[in-house]
C-alpha cells in the first residue's frame, strides 16, 4: 500500500511563535537603547545653544565695529572733501595771483608803449602847436601839468549831469572846468557835451567852438544852470564826441567828469571805444582823461567803483589820465 506524501506548512503556528518573539526581542533591545538618548539630547541642544549665543555675541561686537569703522570712515570722507574744498580755493587763489602776475606784466609794457607813444606825439607836434607853447607865459615850461598831457590842440569836455553831479559836486566841476581851461591858454576849438552826448550850446553839433576869451567866460558862466537830463553814463558822450570830432588833422583831447557809472558792462564800452578810437592801423585818435569826483548820497559805493575802474581802464589804453577827487 503506497503512502501519500504529506505537505509541510510553513506558516505554521510555532513560526509565527518564533516570529513574534524576534521582534518582540528587538523592540525590547530598540527600548533599552533609546533609554539614555534623552540627556544626550539635552546636553547637545545646551552645547548648541552656547556656540549660537556665542556667535550672537560675536555678530554684536561684529555689528559695533563695523558701525565705529562707518563713522571713522565718514570722517575721513568728509575731510577729505574739506582737503579737497581747500586745494580747489588755494587753486584758484593761485589762478588770481597769476592773472594779476600777467596783469602786471602787461600793465609794464603797456606802460612802456604809451610812454613810446607820447614821446611820438610830442615829436609829431604840429608847427602852430610849437608857436603856441613858445608863446605862452601861463603854462608851465613841462609837457604835462599834474601828470596830464597838454598836446592837444582841440579839446571836449564830457560831463556828467546827473542829479548826483549837479546836488554835490557842481561847484567843484565848475573849479576843475576853469583849471583845465587854464593849462590850455590857446587851443583851435573847444566844445562842451554831457554824458548822453547833449550839447551845451544848441545848434552848434558837429562844430568846433571858436576859443577866445569871451567864449570861455560864457562856458562857465552857462556852467552852474547846465543841467540837461542824464542817465549817470558818460559812454553816450564820449562816444558821441569821437563820432562828431574826430580828425587825421587834429590833435584832440577828451575830458571826462562823473562821479558813477551805471551802465551793464565795463568791458563792453572799453571794447566800443578801442573800436571807435582806433585807426584801421591801431594808432589812437583821441586822447581821453577823466576826472573821479567822490561818492555822494544818491550815489552806490559799487557803482562809484565801476566809474573808477572804467575810466582807468579807458585812460590807460588811450593816452589819457585819471584823477580821482578825494573830497
């Protein structure tokens, strides 16, 4: 009789015995292991908590430095801008110091030519010039009285009647009119303009006035009620005057009287005039010289100065003199 063979099951119960008690060793065995974790952990996160404190600290103290390195280096900034603030005033002190240097170089040689230039003019004068100087016994034997030239066979005068000239220093002008008439004993003509080019005897534009004693006393005689209207500009009548008198022949002179100038720009007349005062060949036509009266109540100090510098200028490039009244 054959036996059946019998089958082995292999999820018998005593596996599953084995089974659960595997894993029930191991999770006793996990258990007992994880037993000291705790204090670990506490001691880790303590030693962590120190090193982030630690580094906070640092990161503060980091924080203050950099601020006081901030602060340093603002000071430094600032200061370098005060360096560089100072160095760019020395800069341009030592651009002025220059000019004036050039100013001054130029001023020498300029100086130099007009000395040139008179000593020409003198030589130049004309045959009835040298009878009239031999013939005087009221100028003085010197070609120039208190440092103005006295060459001139024709003479203006451009005055300034503005209300500042006529209130306070009319009495004045009047004196300096009569003095500059006197060192003049005998010209070829004469003419009287204010500083906008009005004439001082109507009807006679463009004309000389015949020089005689009689003539002179009626200058100064109309002189003291003189007073057309004027803008405290003198340009208008030097201008005027050049246009209206200006001859190969004639060996004239421009006296100038004002107390202020009140016009935009002093470099603009200097120019007009070089312009209208200057031969195609750059030989000067008229002689211009100014006399400065003080400054007055009706009068700015700045435009006083601008008078000043203008007629400086102007006399210094045309063969003239400036002559500033101090009282």
């Amino acid at each position: 009789m054959k036996l059946k063979r019998r089958e082995t099951e292999i999820f018998t119960l005593s596996f599953l015995d084995c089974i659960c008690c595997g894993f029930g060793a191991v999770i006793l065995l996990l258990v007992l292991s994880n037993a000291g974790e705790p204090p670990i952990l506490e001691s880790t996160r303590v030693a962590l908590n120190g090193q982030v404190a630690k580094l906070q600290q640092e990161l503060f103290q980091i924080r203050g430095e950099t601020d006081v390195f901030n602060r340093d280096l603002q000071g430094r900034i600032e200061q370098l801008s005060a360096e560089k603030a100072r160095i760019a005033r020395l800069q341009g002190d030592l651009t002025a110091i220059r000019g004036q240097f050039s100013a001054s170089t130029r001023e020498g040689s300029s100086v130099n030519n007009e000395e040139a230039e008179l000593v020409a003019a003198y030589q130049k004068l004309t045959e009835e010039m040298q009878r009239l100087l031999a013939q005087s016994n009221r100028r003085p034997t010197r070609e120039a009285v208190g440092g103005i030239p006295v060459d001139s066979e024709y003479i203006i005068f451009v005055i300034d009647t503005s209300s500042s000239m006529t209130e306070f220093h009319w009495t004045v002008a009047a004196r300096t009119l009569t003095e500059i008439l006197d060192i003049y004993p005998k010209v070829k003509g004469i003419q009287v303009l204010n500083d906008q080019g009005k004439y001082m005897f109507e009807g006679t534009t463009r004309q000389w006035l015949a020089d005689s004693g009689q003539r002179r006393q009626e200058i100064l005689r109309r002189f003291p009620n003189w007073k057309p209207y004027s803008r405290s500009s003198p340009v208008e009548g030097i201008e005027e005057a050049i246009r209206d008198f200006w001859s190969a022949n004639h060996k004239t002179s421009i006296y100038v009287f004002g107390d202020d100038f009140t016009g935009p720009s002093v470099q603009d007349v200097i120019d007009e005039v070089d312009r209208l005062n200057r031969t195609a060949g750059g030989v000067r036509r008229m002689r211009i010289h100014a006399i400065g009266f003080p400054t007055s109540d009706e009068v700015s100090f700045s435009a006083s100065l601008r008078y000043g510098a203008l007629m400086r200028a102007l006399c210094d490039r045309n063969g003239g003199t400036f002559v500033g009244l101090n009282r």
